[in-house]
C-alpha cells in the first residue's frame, strides 16, 4: 500500500491538475496518519485543507477535512467532535448530504442537533 501511495503522490507531482494533487495530497496525509497518529500527518490534513478552500476547491476541502476527522476518530475526543460538528454543519449548509452521512457515521452530534 506505501508502494501505491509513493507512485500516485509521484504521479501528481507531475500532473497540471489541482484537484489531482490535492486528493492524492489528502489521500497520503491519510496514510501516513494510519502509520503513525502524528502531527506531520495534521500538519498534511491541515495545508491541504487551506489550500483546497483559498483555490476554492470546496469539496475537496470537505472531503480532506473528513479524512481528518476518520484519522482522528481513533482518539474520540472532543476535538473529534467539535471537527465532526462543523464538517456537518458546512457540509450540510451546502446541501453535500453525503459528506453529512459520512461525518454522521463517525459520530459527533446528530443531524437533528446541527439543525437546532
């Protein structure tokens, strides 16, 4: 699986597309946190993040910030939550139900609660 990871990050090194880079980009920084909860892979997660949303990318950035949250759910703290809440919140006000659901099943308040 790291073999795969190396040759797609590779591979969108060298493509002219953002959104390939990014979701390749995101899909490492989910690899790497799997190896090892450590902040490089946060750190990864969080440029990706702000990249996505300042180049306007914003499904990306939710799909990454979702990443995130599934590498962070083996701790359950309330950072989880509080990524999780707004993860639904943002992705519920721009109708990416999907997202929602997702974010649901990792846990965090309930959909019922983020209408309130």
């Amino acid at each position: 699986a790291e073999e795969t990871a190396e040759r797609a990050l590779r591979v969108a090194r060298e493509s002219q597309d953002t959104e390939v880079k990014l979701g390749v980009r995101a899909a490492g920084a989910l690899a790497a946190a799997g190896r090892s909860n450590n902040r490089d892979a946060e750190k990864q997660f969080e440029q990706i993040i702000r990249e996505a949303a300042e180049l306007g990318y914003v499904q990306i950035a939710l799909d990454t910030r979702l990443m995130f949250a599934e590498a962070d759910a083996g701790k359950r703290g309330p950072t989880t939550d509080s990524l999780l809440d707004a993860l639904k919140r943002d992705a519920s006000n721009r109708g990416l139900q999907l997202i929602v659901r997702k974010a649901e099943s990792l846990g965090g308040n309930s959909r019922a609660e983020l209408v309130r």
